[in-house]
C-alpha cells in the first residue's frame, strides 16, 4: 500500500504531513512519487484565504478524477475541520479530517478501503504523535511544533476557531522530539506555533525552552516562529544574542503600519511598540534577519492609512515579506464588517507593497556580498548545466555554490560574491 500528501499553506500543515508520512510509515505503507501510484492520497489544506480555500478545492476535484480506482482521497487541516461532510461531495473523498486526529489515520484508511467514510474532527489537546528515530523524511531542516492552536483574536484570522485555543507542549515531549531528530540526521530545528512567544507549560516560558533546546542541541541550529509583536519580549533576544546556535532570524508579522488598522485588527499592540523590538533586536543581535506578514485592504483601511504602512514598511528594511490582500473569512469578527476597500485598489495597493519590499530585500541581501557566510549544505542543484549546491544562512537565505555533494549535510563557509533578491551566490572558502 502506498501513500502520497500533497500540502497547502503554514508551517504547521509541514510538520503535520510530515508526522502524518510518519505514521502511514511505521504502519507498513510506503510512499509515492504521485497522486496516479498512491492509495492514500492526503490534501492536507488551509483556511486561512479564500484562494488557498480555491486552489485546494479545484486540486481535489482533480485528484478525484486522476486517483486510480478504489484510492481513498483524505481531506485533513482546517478546511475538514471547517467544513467537514460537506466535503464527501468531491470525487473519491473518504476521509475527512480535522487536525487533532491525524495519529489516526492509518486506521481510518483501512477502514475507508473496507467502503466507510469517515469523518472526525474531534478536538484533543494532547499531542499525539511522539518522536521518532526512525522517520528519515525531513532531511537536514525539520520542525517541533511546541504548541498547537491560538488563543489570540485577530479579527480576520480563522486559525483559532479551526485549531482551537492554544495548548503548550511539556518540555520534555519537545525536547524528546528535538533530539530525535538530531539523531535522524537533521541539522537545523525550527520551533513552530502560532504565536510561541505565548509559550507556557507548567511554568517554563518560551525563552527559558528556546534556551534549553539550544543547550540540549549544541552542534544544531535552532530557530523559532512565528512570533507575535504583543508577546515577544527582551529574553528572546537575550536568548538568541547569547547561545551561538539560535539562528538569527525573527519572523514578526506587522500586519498593518497604521495604529488604527492594528486596533481594528485587535493585534494587541502599536507600531511604537513593533519598532521598539526590532530597534533592540538589531542592537542585540547585529546581524538579524527581520522577516513579517503585511494585509492590506483591511475594511476601513484608507490610503492614508496604507501610506503609512507602507512608510514604517520601508523604515523598517525587512528582509523579507509575505504580503495578502484581505480576505474575509467566514466567522470572523472582520467578515462582519464592511469589505469596504474595492479589488482594484487591494491589488494596487499590494504591488505597491510587493514592488518597496522587492527593493528593501534586495539592499538588505546586498549588504552580504563580500561577507563569508556559515551556510548548512542542503542540495544539489543543477544550474545552466553546472551543478552546484544550495544551502541556508542562518539568516536564512538560500545560497548557490559549487561543490561537492560529499558535504550535503554539513556546515560550510561561503563567501558571498553576489545576490539577487533574497538569494545569494558566492563560493566555498578553504575548497
Ligand atoms: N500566527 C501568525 C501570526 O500571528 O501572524 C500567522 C497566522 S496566518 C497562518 C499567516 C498570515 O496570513 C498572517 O500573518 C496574516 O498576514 C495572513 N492572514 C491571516 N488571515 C488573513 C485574512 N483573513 N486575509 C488575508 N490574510 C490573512
Ligand atoms: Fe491568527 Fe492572530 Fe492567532 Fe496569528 S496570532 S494565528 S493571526 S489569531
């Protein structure tokens, strides 16, 4: 029997595909190249737009067409939790399931062979899937999720009502789960969750578990997101200025530059405040990569308004941005106000956006060139012909540079001879 995921949206959907290829592993299936060889095939989705609702609408009605008869399609992640038997009308889809059953799978799929459809979007708050030494598919870069859920109210994200309110992981389980995979070979751990900076189990914070995971893993990278300009605070930085193996990278979403968006938005905190941290991060931590998440078309959001977002955006010189047009979701306190801010102008005001961070990112990579870099050696790459080898700053850029594929794996120095974007190229040191 085999099996093929195939994953939509945020860190959390690759570390459950992950766990879940996990699972159908040690129950004896193996995996496919494609969707055509598999008899599980797994759409492990996202709610969080209405296009990435659409993209992975439109991609199971046509796994349902290309799955080989008698395939059993699994719909999981938050949009079985959301929308639950209504998925059942897709072609092929037996199984629907919310993100608190995935250690269940194999057993839903032996009985989803057997003609059942079943669906199960029951809440649990423990964590299910355990660590593991066996598991070989993260390769050298893997995830801990440490906590799972939100507990926060943004007024347009549906993440709290899809994952539930926020529960911690114990320390021990991510630390258990973080040696794992260190024996499995991989290099560089990111701690994930929704906002880990809300970290909290019996007393240990986020900066106290950031600081033992980096202790506990000394030859390891260790990094973290995402975290919330509310709750992220001085002892992360301290964190990460003093133990040498926290990478140097805050992924910060700033969601809008406007006070009076941020309040509409219910984020909990003031653009004073976002550039407070990222003013002492930068002290703390010279070389920090400072990366965020921008919405714009917000209801009510004027031009005035995206004007200033897009002032502190430039001010600010991110190295990198994800950037949305709003898009109301269903339940969420935004969907009930006015959509106000018309398509045409959502996507002006974007390319405005995408064209300054286009320019803020490339200055920021720029400063690099000439630098020599510590770049964990990923893969091999073949480039007009040459192959070469791709890898990450711990700043989190992706390199090109020739190589010997003998080092996949390990922890190189690069000079950095030029960049494009957020990507640099540039050659081994000391061969
Ligand atoms: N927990 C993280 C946070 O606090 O920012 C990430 C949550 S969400 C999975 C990732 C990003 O999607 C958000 O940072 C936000 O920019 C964007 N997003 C969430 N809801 C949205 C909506 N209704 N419309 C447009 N973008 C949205
Ligand atoms: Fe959504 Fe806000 Fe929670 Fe992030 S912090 S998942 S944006 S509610």
């Amino acid at each position: 029997m085999r099996y093929y995921v195939e994953t939509y949206g945020c860190q959390m959907n690759v570390y459950d595909s992950r766990k879940m290829e996990e699972s159908l592993t040690a129950d004896g299936l193996s995996a496919s190249e494609s969707p055509e060889g598999a008899d599980l095939i797994v759409v492990n989705t996202c709610s969080v737009r209405q296009h990435a609702e659409n993209r992975a609408l439109a991609r199971i009605r046509e796994l349902g067409k290309r799955a080989s008869e008698g395939a059993v399609l699994a719909v999981c992640g938050c949009m079985a939790q959301r929308m639950g038997s209504e998925l059942f009308k897709y072609k092929g889809v037996r199984l629907v399931l919310g993100p608190d059953s995935y250690s269940k799978l194999g057993g839903y799929f032996r009985s989803a062979r057997d003609g059942a459809k079943v669906l199960d979007t029951s809440r649990d708050d423990s964590f299910r899937f355990q660590a593991s030494d066996s598991y070989r598919g993260w390769g050298v870069r893997g995830f801990v999720s440490i906590m799972k859920g939100c507990s926060n109210s943004c007024s347009y994200c549906i993440v709290p009502s899809v994952r539930g309110a926020a529960v911690s992981r114990p320390p021990e389980e991510v630390m258990e789960e973080a040696l794992a995979l260190s024996r499995a070979g991989v290099k560089d751990v990111t701690l994930i969750g929704q906002n880990v900076n809300a970290y909290c189990h019996g007393g240990v914070g986020f900066s106290a578990l950031l600081d033992a995971t980096a202790e506990r893993l000394p030859g390891t990278r260790v990094r973290f997101t995402t975290s919330h300009p509310r709750d992220m605070n001085e002892s992360v930085i301290e964190v990460m200025s003093r133990r040498g193996n926290v990478c140097e990278h805050v992924h910060l979403p700033l969601q809008s530059g406007s006070d009076r968006v941020l309040e509409r938005m219910n984020r909990g905190y003031s653009k004073e405040r976002y550039r407070g941290i990222v003013t002492s991060a930068r002290r703390a931590v010279p070389d920090v990569s400072i990366t965020t998440d921008v919405i714009v078309g917000f209801p009510g959001e004027s031009r005035q308004d995206f004007e200033e977002t897009r002032s502190f955006f430039g001010e600010m010189e991110f190295d990198s941005a994800f950037m949305f047009k709003f898009s109301p979701r269903p339940g969420t306190q935004a969907a009930r106000l006015a959509d106000d801010v018309p398509l045409d102008e959502k996507e002006k005001r974007l390319a405005e956006l995408i064209e300054l961070e286009r320019r803020t990112a490339s200055a920021r990579s720029a400063r690099l060139v000439g630098r020599e870099l510590e770049v964990l050696v990923e893969a091999r790459k073949v480039k007009d012909g040459v192959p070469m080898l791709t890898g990450r700053t711990r700043c989190n850029r992706t390199v090109l540079f020739e190589g010997s594929s003998e080092i996949s794996g390990k922890l190189v120095s690069v000079k950095i001879d030029s960049s494009r974007g957020v990507s640099l190229s540039g050659r081994l040191v000391n061969g």
